[in-house]
C-alpha cells in the first residue's frame, strides 16, 4: 500500500520489510522498585505502601505480560534497570525462555539530569557487565530512564558496541542520531503516563479511564499503520501487570495481531533490519544542541526599514 501523503517531505517513506506496512514493538520497562531506591539514594524511608505497589511487579506483573505475550507469540523488548536484575535474577531467565530481548536501562534507573558524564559512564559499564554476566548473552539495545539523552550517551552507547538506542521521539520510525540508530518511543504509548499511581499523596493525576485509553492506542495505531510508522508501545511491570492492564492489552493485540501488513518485532531485530535495509544512512541526523539564540535578539542595532 501506498504512503497516503500527497504532499511530498524531504525524507524518503520507511521501508519495512517484504509484506509489511508498519511495525510494533512491545516494549516493557522493568522498573520494579529501583525508582523508587534512586527517589531514596541515601535513605529508605520505613515505609511499605510504594514499595508494595512496585514490588508487584517482579512477583506477579512481570510473568502476567510474559504469559500474554507467549499467547500470541509475540516477542517483546525487555529493558531492565540492574538494580531489578540484581534484586530478581530469577526473572530474566523467564524472560530469556520466551525468546525476548534484555536490553539496558540503566543500573539504578539513574534520572539523565542528576547524574554526571562520567556517573552515567560508570552506571552504564556496570550495567552491560552485569546483565551480561547473568543472562549469557551481551545486551545490544538501551533504554534511558525517563526517555532522555545527551549527546555524550549516544557516544558511549557506540564506544562500548550497542546497537540501538530507544528513548527518543524525533521520527515515528527507525533513524539515527549521531551514528546510533534509534528505535523511537513516544509519550501517548506509555502505560506510566495513564495508570501510573504511587499513592502517598505525590501523584499528580488520577488514573484514566482503561476504556479511554484503549481507543487511544488502537486509533493510534491504526493511524500509524496508514502512515507506515513504528507503534512502540511501553508498559512497566508493575503497572501494566495488573488484571485490567492485561485485559486491555488483550483487546489491543487482538486487533493488531489481527492485521498480517504489520510486523511485530523485538527492537534489536527492528535496528538489525534499519541497518541492513536501504533506510540506512536514509534518516541520519545531528543530535547537537542549537546555538542559544543568545545576541540574535531583535530591536537592537537593525539598520533597515520596515517595507
Ligand atoms: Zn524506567
């Protein structure tokens, strides 16, 4: 099917493998309780609530979505801080049964703009040696806590040999920012922002509507499928673990998976075709911050007239 733009962009249409029109990857985010221990770095309050709530996650979430997932025999995108591997060794090697992919997410979950080059560095070592000590298998893929980058991470992303980065937004298809391809997330396909609560009165909206938000994503993706994009979706553990979240899930990949133009692919697969296929070098920009704007201000020294 042809790209529904009539007006042409700069940028070529995304090529998807044979067959296929779009692409999904079913990303989660195994944050577990690590948040909550970076929120604490030097103290742990003595109190269960939260850690409750997050805890979930691990004992129960977690093989809820694996479950799901084996159902429709879609493989997913694990990203796991090593705080949770750390805490759950378990886990991974029921993740690693079901053919999915581990991928980083940092060691403590450690928040972009609270952490020094040199710190994410150190996390970001740390991390790949020790999922890779206790799965077997080198991680290719990174996930930034809170989806942010800097240009520093890209760099190191390459220097220790990943082969994707998934935290940014800049196309709704596969590109590359300073050299590593990025598989790109988006904020309306994150369960967090939805069904996130923590209670203890720092949450800073109720939950929506699972009804709601199901519309949501399958117009999203519909919408996306037309576009021939990339629907990432993102869930946490112990979010999207709970009963409703996979009932939600449920109808979503009924309908997805009902559509055989789409292919659902993990993102390491997703970036291995990126890089291998003719969109490589197709969609490669700079991931530079602009010069301020600094003494380009108006009304100063403009030596023309108006008209
Ligand atoms: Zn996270």
């Amino acid at each position: 099917m042809s790209n529904p733009l009539q007006i042409k962009s700069p940028w070529p249409a995304y090529e998807w493998p044979q067959d296929k029109q779009s692409a999904v990857l079913l990303s989660v985010d195994v944050d577990a309780h690590v948040p909550f221990m970076w929120a604490h770095k030097d103290h742990v309050p003595d109190r269960m609530g939260t850690l409750e709530i997050r805890r979930f996650g691990p004992r129960t979430g977690i093989y809820r979505l694996l479950d799901l997932f084996a159902r429709y025999e879609a493989k997913a995108s694990f990203y796991v801080p090593a705080l949770t591997a750390e805490t759950n060794p378990e886990m991974l090697a029921a993740i690693l049964e079901g053919g999915h992919e581990i991928g980083l997410h940092g060691y403590f979950h450690e928040i972009v703009s609270e952490v020094s080059d040199d710190e994410f560095t150190g996390a970001l070592e740390a991390s790949l040696e020790l999922l890779t000590r206790e799965t077997g298998v080198k991680p290719v893929g990174f996930r930034s806590p809170a989806w942010e980058m800097t240009p520093h991470m890209l760099r190191e992303l390459r220097r220790v040999g990943l082969a994707y980065d998934s935290s940014l937004s800049g196309f709704d298809h596969p590109y590359e920012i300073d050299g590593v391809v990025e598989i790109p997330v988006q904020w309306a396909l994150d369960d967090a922002i939805f069904f996130k609560f923590e209670g203890g009165g720092r949450d800073k909206w109720p939950y929506q509507s699972g009804r709601a938000v199901l519309q949501d994503w399958i117009a999203e993706w519909q919408a996306l499928h037309r576009f021939g994009g990339l629907f990432t979706l993102t869930v946490h553990d112990w979010i999207s673990g709970r009963a409703q979240r996979i009932a939600l899930l449920e109808e979503l990949l009924d309908t997805i998976t009902a559509e055989m133009a789409t292919w659902i692919a993990t993102a390491a697969e997703i970036a291995h075709h990126h890089a291998t296929s003719g969109n490589a070098g197709r969609f490669a920009v700079d991931g530079k911050a602009p010069e301020a704007i600094g003494t380009r201000r108006f009304g100063q020294d403009i030596g023309h007239s108006h008209g």
